[in-house]
C-alpha cells in the first residue's frame, strides 16, 4: 500500500529536523564551557587603555666606530693618516657628533677643541689658512694675508712696526705665501754684488728690520765694498797700518757707525797743538786715506789749497 505524498513529505521534514537539532548538540558539546563575563570594575577597565597609550621602548643607539665611517668615507681617514698631525689622536666621533640625517650639523667648529690663544679667536677665519681639517698643516694662504700670522708671529710684526721700511707696508703672504718658507731677499732685491747670495743678505740684514743694519766682527770687507767701493780701493792701495784692518774692526756692529780717532788712539799730542789743529784729519787726512794727500792739496794742513790758476792763453 502506497503512502500519502502529504505524509511522504512530512516525514522527510521530521527526519532533516531532527538531523539538524543533533548536530548542533555535537558542536556545543565540543566547545569548552565560558564563564560568564562579569562587570568590568572602574580601575581594570582604565588599565588596558593605559597600556596602548604608552608608547614602545626605544632601541639603543648602537655607536658608529672609526671601522664603520671608513666604509663610506676613505678620503678624510687617508688624508689623517698622510698628514694629519695632532688630529691622528683622535677618533671621528670625537670631532663629527652623530650622524645625518638623525644629526643635522655634525661639522664641528675648530674652537671646539683649539681654545686659549689669540690665534683660536679669529672665528669664521680658519678655512681661509686651513683648506683641509683632515690635513690641517697643508695651509694655503691668500695673497692679501697678515692677521692671521700676528697672532702667533708677535716679534716679527713689532720688528715691523719699529723699523719703518718699505717692508712695513707689505703683508706677511707677500714673502711668505707659504706657511714656514723663508722667500730669500735677491727673489726681490737686486744683491749689493754679483757674487753675494742669501747668506751674504742676512750677515747684515734682518727682513723685518731691513734698515737696521747690524753685523758681526767676521764680516769680511769685500762684503762692506760692494757699497762703499772708493773707501775700499783706497784704504786697500793706502801704506799705513790701517790697511790691515777689517771695515768691521773700526765701524763695529752698527752701519754708518764712525768711530773717533781717539777711540784707538788717544790724545798723542799737546793741547797747544790741538787747539790749532782741533780736527785729526787737519793733518792726517782721512782715514781710508791715512796721511796722504793729493797734488791739488800742497797747502799747509789746515789751510785750504789755494785755486787753481787759469791756463794762459796762447
């Protein structure tokens, strides 16, 4: 006997219920059981928003050592290693603080380090001498330079300022363009002689001092002729005993020094004589010349030669 379709229909939709409802007691079965959620106090609600709001610790700032500049910058540890001179103590982070863009200036001011003397205080001027810091004795100067070099160079710019001479105008990289030569004087001077160079310059020459002239007893007189050639010749073709004498033994240490006769000599005559004769050279001539006169003078010492007669006329 066949079944209603009505109740056909029925039963499918008991059995699919009754198919659903048991799966669903599965699942909660599997599923621990919660406790159900209590109140949350004031005090534990504020703590987790707390907790967000702080902010995550920092990393530690791992410091950079000389190895890890050198990877990027070999110039400036090169040019440190060749020239560098004091700087070749020190490390890079002594001088460059930090780095960019975490560090935005970490080009150090030279007065950082170099303090306590007049030279340190010419802010804004250092990179005029000293192009390189890596190299910091390689200085260039300009050509219009002095400032600078007075700081450190006090008696030479008193020597100057004393002495009055065309030198006093200049500046100090006019002669010295670079730091610690010492230009010679025939690079500007044309020498006294052919035959005398530098040393010969600085037997009686200072350059910031140029015209107080001084000198030693070994100067030899050959050095004096170059100037003052006729008291040379003379006194080398005279027949008294001062033609063994050196310039220097009589005109000592000083240019245009004279000495008097009595200097050497004394008083060898008689007051009465040397009241008609006050003067040595009355009678004696000139030094160079000692006790020699020329024919135009046949007059009598301390007289002046009479002139000349006029030739007759033919």
């Amino acid at each position: 006997m066949k079944t209603p379709k009505l109740v056909r229909l029925a039963i499918g939709l008991a059995m699919a219920t009754a198919l659903m409802v048991g799966t669903a007691f599965q699942t909660m079965a599997a599923e621990p059981a919660k406790a159900p959620a209590k109140a949350a106090t004031p005090a534990k609600a504020a703590a987790p928003a707390a907790k967000a709001a702080a902010p995550a610790p920092a990393k530690a700032k791992v410091a950079l050592t000389n190895d890890d500049c050198v990877k990027c910058h070999a110039g400036p540890p090169a040019d440190i290693e060749a020239a560098g001179g004091w700087h070749k103590k020190v490390g890079c982070n002594n001088c460059h603080e930090g780095h960019r863009p975490s560090s935005k200036n970490n080009i150090p001011n030279c007065n950082q380090c170099h303090e306590g003397k007049p030279h340190y205080t010419l802010k804004g001027q250092c990179g005029n001498c000293h192009k390189n810091p890596h190299r910091p004795k390689d200085i260039a100067f300009a050509s219009n330079v002095t400032d600078p070099c007075v700081t450190c160079h006090t008696q030479q710019i008193a020597q100057l300022k004393e002495f009055k001479s065309k030198h006093s105008g200049l500046y100090c990289s006019t002669c010295h363009n670079v730091h610690g030569r010492i230009p010679q004087c025939v690079q500007c001077h044309k020498p006294h002689a052919p035959t005398m160079v530098q040393a010969d310059c600085a037997k009686c020459h200072k350059a910031h001092q140029p015209k107080n002239v001084k000198y030693a007893s070994t100067v030899p007189s050959k050095d004096c002729a170059a100037c003052h050639k006729k008291a040379f010749d003379l006194l080398t073709n005279s027949t008294s005993k001062h033609k063994s004498l050196a310039c220097v033994y009589c005109h000592q240490e000083k240019h245009k020094m004279v000495p008097k006769c009595q200097d050497c000599h004394g008083v060898p005559h008689p007051a009465g004589m040397l009241a008609r004769f006050p003067k040595c050279g009355d009678c004696h001539n000139i030094a160079h010349d000692l006790n020699h006169w020329s024919s135009q003078s046949t007059a009598a010492p301390g007289k002046p030669a009479a002139p000349a007669k006029p030739a007759k006329k033919k």
